[in-house]
C-alpha cells in the first residue's frame, strides 16, 4: 500500500481586494508521519516556504473556519469558484492564500485512504518520534 500521498496545487495569494498573485504549491502527506501535511510554497525566492498543517486543521476548514494563532483556515468563494482561505501569521508578517476547495478536498481524501481520520495513532512510531525529537535538543 503507498503510504505516501502528493499533490500540486496553484494557489493565489491574496495582495488586495482587486488583486492577487499565483503561487504554486507542493502538498505531502506521509502515513509515517500521519498528523501533518508539509506544503512547500514556491515562490520567485531560490528556495521554497516550507509549512507543516494539521491535517485535521485543513480538513476542518473545508466546511467552518478553524485553527488559532499562527494558521486560520475557513471555506470562502472567490471569482465564482470555492477555495479555502489558508491566513499564515508568522512573527515576521502575514499571508492570506486562497487554494481551490476541490483539489484541496481530493488531497484530502487521498490521505484518508491511507490512514483514515482517527487512527493515527495506529500510524506513528513514536520510538522513532522520540529518538528525532531529542537528537533536536
């Protein structure tokens, strides 16, 4: 069974109310790791924005605004199509990306199918979590 699931997605990051700028992104869902999805936003810098999401978070805000802090996500609509408005408040400024609610939706799904909602716990090595956490110390 792949226990991997990946997706590209064309994001738009929002500037103004009149305007917004495509940002192509990478999303990477992994059973190993089975809370998180990674995203690599791929932006004109030589190397890419990494972020690490809760998949429940994102999941969430499919149908109702979740999240606090840092990460908000809620649905919306934007020039006639649903997205996702993902905000990013990081100490040093802040984003607003719209992504497309279906494809959103279709990453999700997908990673469900490798570990279903709930049982993530079944998923992790938390030898293997603990030993990387404390090598970081």
């Amino acid at each position: 069974m792949n226990t991997a699931v990946s997706c590209e997605l064309q994001l738009r990051l929002v500037v103004s109310r009149e305007s917004s700028l495509p940002v192509p992104a990478s999303l990477r869902y992994e059973a190993a790791d089975p809370y998180v999805v990674h995203a690599a936003f791929h932006t004109d810098a030589d190397k890419a924005v990494e972020w690490v999401f809760a998949r429940d978070l994102l999941a969430g805000g499919l149908h109702r605004p979740t999240g606090i802090g840092d990460v908000r996500v809620w649905p919306s609509w934007s020039h006639g199509q649903s997205v996702v408005c993902i905000a990013l408040n990081p100490p040093h400024g802040e984003a607003l990306l719209e992504a497309p609610a279906q494809a959103l939706n279709s990453f999700l799904k997908r990673t469900d199918a490798v570990v279903p909602p709930g049982t993530e716990h079944r998923h992790l090595d938390l030898d293997t979590q603990l030993s990387r956490f404390l090598a970081g110390s």
